[in-house]
C-alpha cells in the first residue's frame, strides 16, 4: 500500500508538471479558487487527482505572482510542489484521512510557499503548551519545513504562517524565506519537506517533498 501510494505521487507530480509546461497561464483563474478540501476525505485516487492538481496550481500561480510583482519574470522562476500525505512520514505513517498540497516559487536564493491542508485528525499542535525539548523559539505554527532526506526526520528549518479554516482542521499556509546554500542544495535534491503536527500526532500527521517541476 505505501508503495502504491509513493507511485501515485509521482505519478500526479508529473501529471502537474505537464500541465505547467503545456500552458501555466491557463492557471491564473484557480488562484481565486476557495480551497475547502471537504472532498478529498473520503476520496479514492482517481477522484482527488483533478482537486489537487486544481489546489497546487492556485498555489503556484499564488507564490509566483509574490515574485513578479518584485520584478522577476516568470521565465526566471523555478518551481517546486509537495503533495502532503500521511504516507510521507516518518517512522510510521499515522491513521488519519488528511491531505495536503504545497506550491513554491524560487528565484535566485528567495523562496516563496504558499499551500493548503485539511480534514486533520485533531487540532494543530499547540507549541507555547506543548514545545519540543528544548524548546526553539523559531517554532511558531505547527507547519514547518525540515530539510532531511525523504526517510528520515531532518532538523527543523523554518515555521510557516498558519490560517485556519472554520472548521480548525484545515487552512492555509504562507512563508517566504532567504535560502542558505545549503538549503538551496537540499531543496535541489528532494531534501527539503514541509510537514504538519496535530495534537493527536505530535510528530507528524502530513508530510510532502518539494519536488522540482
């Protein structure tokens, strides 16, 4: 089953990055989409494939147009997506129906985030209540972005700017960071990853690899 799903990935990464080489602009009308996730909780592949894709493109379009409106042009841009699955983490994938999706941007060392998430098992894990030890002042969402290969826990790199939906289970997520080489290398190579923690799964409930597009 975990090897069916890890083919399911790569199979909709790749299905993305052919739509974006066929005509990203046609995209720019997602980025107003209200993202609500309520159908892929109980969905079987072949029906989440279409509302993915449809999430991740608004998020790209989204982090890109931070980029542009610096001056960059589109053409200069690489571009990254990470599906976020319960599969993905590490040690033991837990029991949860959740989903995610992640979109980036990058341009020279700047790299803008921007992506969605919901039907979480619990609530996000609460850092001011229940830090890590010892405690690290940088954690302050429950969504983070870790550099570490893709089976193993890597150290934390950087928090990302939560809000939530109504329902406190789902929401959006935002951050735009300076690389350090060295991240600049990891996320080159598949080793830089975003994950969410809940209450009920303090050490991971999702989690996905940016994968270059």
């Amino acid at each position: 089953m975990n090897k069916t799903k890890r083919v399911l990935s790569n199979f909709l990464l790749g299905t993305i990055a052919c739509v974006l080489i066929i005509g990203l602009s046609t995209a720019a009308s997602l980025s107003k989409i209200a993202p609500s996730f309520n159908t892929f909780q109980s969905a079987q592949p072949t029906q989440i494939q279409n509302p993915i894709n449809q999430h991740l493109m608004a998020d790209l379009q989204e982090a890109e147009s931070v980029l542009m409106a610096q001056g960059m042009s589109s053409s200069s841009l690489q571009r990254y997506a990470a599906i976020l699955t319960n599969n993905n983490v590490v040690p033991n994938a837990p029991s949860t129906s959740a989903t995610g999706v992640a979109g980036a941007a990058l341009a020279g060392d700047r790299l803008i985030v921007r992506g969605d998430f919901g039907g979480l098992s619990s609530g996000l894990r609460d850092y001011a209540a229940d830090p890590v030890n010892p405690p690290n002042p940088n954690i302050t969402s429950a969504v983070h972005i870790h550099r570490g290969e893709p089976n193993q826990n890597g150290p934390f790199q950087y928090a990302l700017t939560v809000t939530l939906n109504d329902t406190a289970m789902g929401g959006r997520f935002a951050g735009e960071y300076t690389l350090t080489a060295e991240q600049l290398q990891a996320l080159s190579e598949g080793n830089l990853y975003v994950d969410i923690h809940t209450k009920q799964n303090r050490a991971g409930e999702l989690r996905g690899i940016f994968r270059a597009l």
